[in-house]
C-alpha cells in the first residue's frame, strides 16, 4: 500500500523513492534531489536511529542552524537540510519549527516514545493531508496518497462545496473528500497511545509596531529583509530559474537575484495569444532591463481546455478559475528547459497590499461614509481597468453593485462580502441533495468563529489583509496556481515575499505604507525604485487571469464543447454525479456554446461545474486501480 | 403576455435563473436587488436586446428605469421599436 502511495505523487519527486518499516509505522519518501544531491536520501534516520524523518520541503536558514547545531556537539553524516531538522528536533523537541525559516511538511517517528510529530509551514506553502482509518492513521503530501488507500471511501464532502462556492477554498481541516483533513498552514500535530492533538506554533498578526519610525526607514529595512529572503531562497545544489511575469512582484524578484551577484539569470513567462491577458511586451522590457535569458510559453485558450483534466488531477479540488492551466504549462516548460528550482512573488499581494480587493474595501468604505456623494462611486471605476465589460458600466450600475448598507461597514467581512455573495450565487447550481445536505449555509459563521483574538481591533486594511493570507493564499494561490501545478512538472517554487521575517515585518506596517490613497504596494515601488524598469514600477497593477469559459469550446466554430466537457456536462453525467442540477447546467451550457456567457458569474460557475465534475470522475468514478498506476 | 414580453421572460428564465423554478420573477422584481445579473451582467442583456429586437441601445439609455426588470425591459423594448419604425416610416 505504500508503494502506491508514493507512486500516485511520483511527480514530486522522480528522483527516488525510499520506505521505511517498523513497528506500527511505515514511512515512504518520493525524492526531488535539490540539496546534497549524493546524501540527502529519505526516510532518514538520525545518528542512533532513534528519529526518522520524511520531509517534503527546504530548510533555507539550514547552514547556519546546521553550524549552530554542530557547536552544541551534533555530529552530522550529510550536508542535507533534513538531517538539520532531525538534529534540531532533538534539541528542541516540538519547538525546533520556530527556528525553520523554510516551506515544509514533514513527519518525524520516534520510535522510542511511538510518538509522530508532523509539521507544516507557517504560510502553508508545502501541503500535508491525514485520514483516520480503519487500520489506523494515514498522511501524504497530496490527497490521491490517501484516496490509494482501499479502506478509504472515496466521497465528496458538501460543505466543502459550500465552502468554495463562498469564498473559492475549503477551510482546513476540511477537504473536498470527506474523511481526509488538511493539516492548517503554521499547525503541527501530534499522535501519541490513540490520541491525536493538532496545535498552532505561529499565527498571523497585524498589530501596529511603532518601532518602525517612518517611511523611509520602512522602506529600507524592507529592501535588506527582501535581499536576504532572496538569498537564502538561491541555496541549491542545482540551478535555480525565476519567473518573470512582466509585473512588479516577479521582476523584484529577478532583479533582487541580480543585484546579489548571479550572472546568468534563467526566466520563465506565460504569453498569451489573446490580448487581453498578455503582458508579453512588459515581460520584453523586464527581460532586457535584467538582461536575463528568458523563455515563455505561448498559452491559447485551447491550450487550457486540453491541459485542463490534468490540472484538476492535481489540484485536487474544484476551481472556479482556470488561471492554474498556464501555469501548468509554464512549469512544464520549466522542468523542460532543465530546471527544477524557481523563484516568484507569489505573497507580495497579500502581504504588502497589491490586490483589487483592498482597493474596492477603500473605495466602498470611503464612500459609505458620503453615500451621497457624486464623485466618490466614480473612484469605482479605477478600480478594474483590465476588465473592458466593466469600465464600460453604467454609473447608475456600479453604484448599485458596490451600495455598502451601514450596518455591513462593521461586518467583520466588509471587504471580502462582494466576491463571497456574488460567488455564493453560484450554489444555484447545486442539485437538491446537496443543498439538504448542506442545510443553512454556515461557511461565514464557522469563519467569524475562527477569527484570531484581535481581529477586531486591527484596521480595517489589516483585516482584509488577513483574510487574504490566511484563506486565498494557502488554499488556492500557493497550492491550485502554486504547488500543485508545479510539482505536476516536479518544479519547487521559492517565494521569498513569503520569508516569515518579510510577513512579520510588512504586517506590523501601516496601511498608509502598503496603500497610499490608491496606490497599491506603495512602500514596495519606494524600495525597488532603483531596481528595475520605471514602466514596471509605475504600471496599473493588471491581476494574473486567464480565459475561463472560451478555453473549453472546440476551435472549429461548431459551437460545441470540447469532447470531455460535452461528457461530463452531459444531463447523464451531472445527474450521475449528483452534485448539480442537470437542467440548470444544461442552460448554462447551452450559454457557453453560443458565446453568450460573457459574465463573470456565469463563467466562474462554468469553470467550478466543470472541475467539480472532474474531480467527481478522476478521484471517485475513475480513480486509477492499482496496476495503472 | 406579448410576444415582447414572453421572449424577455424567456431569456431571464433561461439565461439568468437557468431554468430555476424556486424563484419568481414578477413584472417588476428588480434583477439588481435579487442579484440575477453579476457586475458584467448588463452588458450581457443589452448584448441579446440588439440581437433579438435588432434595436441600438445607447449610454444614456443605460439606466435602470430601462433595464431592471422584465416590466421595465418589454416596455423599453416597445419603445426603441417604435421609435426605429416611426424613424424609417
């Protein structure tokens, strides 16, 4: 069984594969070689054999916990950072993850007290699932490991529908399979005798910190924090790539990689062949600004609706974006030029406040506090200047689609209520059942009751900040668009936004420093001002998206859907399925062929349909038997 | 029911409520307030108000009033027609 666990996540790591037998435990390791390629092998066991570890993952800060370890009378057989781990652990026990700096899951045995200590980190780059069993206790790094397993019943979870029919992600523990939990980002659990216990080490929090006097000073400390985040993320004993996505995240990212002395720079973009989602010609100007050597893959909407069954095998989950298609293809292209390290932004959105969203939460509060005022809901429309079908909006309209009610102003969720309601549309869609199944709708409630102490009394931009992190980030940016996608290729990403010391230090700022007036990332175009091209440091920030519904209709203008999307759409299969409403879907449908869903809503409902459907096919109705795999 | 009224019927039932039956739309149920139409929406329904009743709906017709409910669609509808015939007449 545990070979075909570990052969079902095969991509993760091609390199090798190791197992581990004893007592009432079994640990199996598939290994992608990035550091000490000749000693790094796993399931590895420590100097006595009194600990083992399989750990998924990088250590970034290893060098200098290894020299401290080795002053403290350590003695280690490799160079690699999962003996560091091993070596910390027995220092510091459950405590050694404070001194991570690094994206991980990992498990340790100690056989001795029959103890298992697993751990994941503090943003939840690194994915770690577990089921209970009938035999027992299972854990993996991706769902499909445990559905391998005979005793576990493949079923979807409808709450988890609920949930990303919200707010795009399920809320860990839940998963879209009932009977499997997701381990939260910045909790490790434990299981000792039969008793299991899951505890936060780290949290994020948004208090104010006086110390950082002013901007400048911010601004500074940022840059410094940002060069030595980028620095640790380079350590690799094989060659690290970067990806140059054309906006100011990823090329601070290049140009950081730079200005610490690397010579030949590796970039990787997406084009796109429909104009409106390209960003070729800012990629051109970063790319020779950096003088980086720069590779991009040409993405069609055709080339998504076909990639598309292979994406959600690795998802893992619905989406109700198709954005983790190119990105797909972006680390195929990676792995083929020979790569399977790269560096991105991913986290500076979050962290240093880049999205739409905070922007709409600042307009609408600012405007609720005149709501008669003329000019304030004009501000609207600076909002989305990428989207064609928006801009060409009605006055009347966009006041009656952003109105804030007073009482919402104290809605603990004021920022993110007009993406969760217009998502929560979406659930008219679902088929009977799983709306009795569902019951009252309680995805809100059961957040409000997650809020961290606190929450209330941070502004309300820290708030929204928040939310972004703790929700969208893990359970869609860093696994649907992140990991998944690229470990499909067997490619690490390395996000050095996502530093913790850079999340601690960018959360403790004000506002004011993140957005000014409307400028997103303020206080990051401060810092990078030298850094890299002024176009890119000045552009209208134009969120990563792709074609959603157009991707999955055939090239041949026979307006029909491509062949494994008219089956699973079928009347037939979403009965069979059971999850949707068969007549609605086939309306809907009938308005994806003819090119009339042009919405947002219709289109997010079409792509969420489509990948639940193949979540329902690939892991429930045909999840590969045993020889097939 | 006109024959105006029974295509704009049509096109919410089947383009908006997708074929939904636990919810009614009256004459005047605002498609705004009970959310049938998303942020883009409205571009959509003018989209089929061309096509459908070959009628040009410009900006300033943009509005609500003409817009926001089956009642206030047909009679826009009727109007824009008449005014196109009295135009060619």
């Amino acid at each position: 069984m545990l070979h075909r666990m570990i052969n079902v996540v095969n991509h993760r790591g091609p390199d090798a594969v190791g197992f581990h037998l004893e007592g009432p435990v079994a640990l199996g390791h598939a290994r992608l070689s990035i550091i000490d390629l000749a000693g790094g092998a796993q399931p590895m066991t420590n100097e006595d054999r009194s600990l083992w570890i399989t750990f998924n993952g990088e250590i970034f800060n290893y060098v200098e916990l290894r020299n401290e370890l080795i002053n403290k009378g350590h003695r280690f057989r490799t160079q690699s950072d999962t003996e560091v781990i091993l070596h910390l652990y027995e220092e510091k026990g459950d405590a050694c993850v404070q001194d991570l700096n690094g994206q991980w899951a990992f498990a340790i045995w100690d056989p001795r007290r029959e103890r298992l200590f697993l751990s994941r980190d503090r943003l939840g780059i690194r994915p770690l699932f577990y089921a209970k069993t009938k035999s027992g206790f299972a854990f993996a790094s991706e769902m499909k490991s445990l559905l391998a397993i005979p005793s576990l019943s493949r079923m979807i979870d409808p709450h988890a529908l609920d949930q990303i029919f919200t707010c795009w992600v399920t809320i860990p523990p839940t998963t879209v399979f009932s009977g499997i939990s997701e381990l939260p980002p910045g909790h490790c659990l434990t299981l000792q005798e039969g008793k299991m216990e899951v505890t936060p080490y780290w949290a994020l929090e948004y208090d104010t910190d006086a110390t950082v006097k002013s901007e400048d000073e911010a601004r500074e400390k940022l840059l410094a924090l940002l060069l030595d985040a980028t620095r640790l993320r380079l350590r690799s004993d094989v060659p690290v790539g970067a990806y140059l996505s054309g906006g100011l995240d990823s090329t601070v990212v290049a140009a950081l990689i730079k200005k610490l002395g690397v010579t030949h720079v590796k970039t990787f973009s997406v084009a796109f062949d429909d104009k409106e989602y390209d960003e070729s010609a800012f990629q051109e100007e970063a790319r020779q600004f950096l003088g980086t050597d720069h590779q991009a893959v040409l993405c069609r909407p055709t080339d998504i609706g076909e990639v598309f069954p292979d994406v959600i095998w690795h998802t893992e989950t619905p989406v109700i974006r198709t954005a983790p298609a190119p990105l797909f293809l972006l680390s195929k292209l990676v792995r083929e030029q020979g790569y399977k390290v790269v560096l991105t932004g991913e986290g500076s959105d979050e962290i240093l406040g880049g999205y739409d969203i905070f922007k709409e939460a600042k307009i609408r509060r600012f405007w609720a506090t005149n709501p008669q005022s003329k000019f304030r809901p004009l501000l609207l429309r600076r909002l989305y200047p990428y989207m064609k079908n928006l801009q060409s909006q009605p006055e009347a309209y966009l006041r009656a689609f952003f109105h804030v009610c007073k009482e919402d102003l104290d809605n603990p969720f004021f920022s993110h209520l007009p993406r969760w309601e217009m998502t929560s549309k979406l659930k008219l869609f679902f088929s009977r059942e799983v709306k009795e199944q569902i019951g009252n709708s309680e995805t809100i409630q059961q957040l409000e009751k997650r809020l961290p102490r606190g929450y209330a009394q941070w502004d309300p931009f820290a708030q929204s900040q928040y939310l972004e992190t703790a929700l969208l980030l893990p359970g869609y940016i860093l696994s649907s668009q992140g990991d998944r996608v690229a470990m499909a290729h067997s490619v690490e990403g390395r996000f050095p936004f996502l530093d913790y010391r850079v999340v601690e230090f960018a959360a403790r700022l004000p506002a004011r420093f993140k957005m000014k007036a409307l400028n997103e990332k303020h206080l990051l175009k401060q810092a990078a001002a030298s850094l890299i091209p002024e176009t890119i440091r000045k552009r209208h920030k134009q969120p990563y998206r792709a074609p959603d519904c157009q991707s999955f209709l055939r090239g041949d203008g026979s307006r029909s859907l491509v062949e494994y999307a008219e089956e699973l759409l079928s009347p037939r299969a979403i009965t069979q399925a059971g999850v949707f409403d068969a007549e609605r879907v086939e309306k809907l449908v009938d308005k994806v062929r003819a090119g009339q869903a042009i919405g947002v809503k219709d289109n997010m409902a079409f792509v969420g349909i489509l990948s639940t459907q193949l979540v329902v096919d690939r892991f429930i109705k045909h999840f590969p038997k045993e020889h097939t795999l | 029911m006109t024959s105006i009224e029974a295509q704009v019927r049509q096109y919410v039932t089947d383009r908006l409520l997708f074929g939904r039956s636990d919810v009614v739309v009256e004459g005047d149920t605002s498609f705004l307030e009970s959310g049938l139409i998303d942020s883009t929406g409205v571009l959509e329904l003018v989209a089929f108000l061309e096509e459908a009743f070959k009628i040009k709906v410009e900006d300033e017709d943009l509005i609500p009033a003409n817009l926001d409910s089956i009642n206030a669609l047909t009679q826009f509808i009727l109007a824009k027609s008449q005014a196109l015939a009295n135009s060619r007449a």
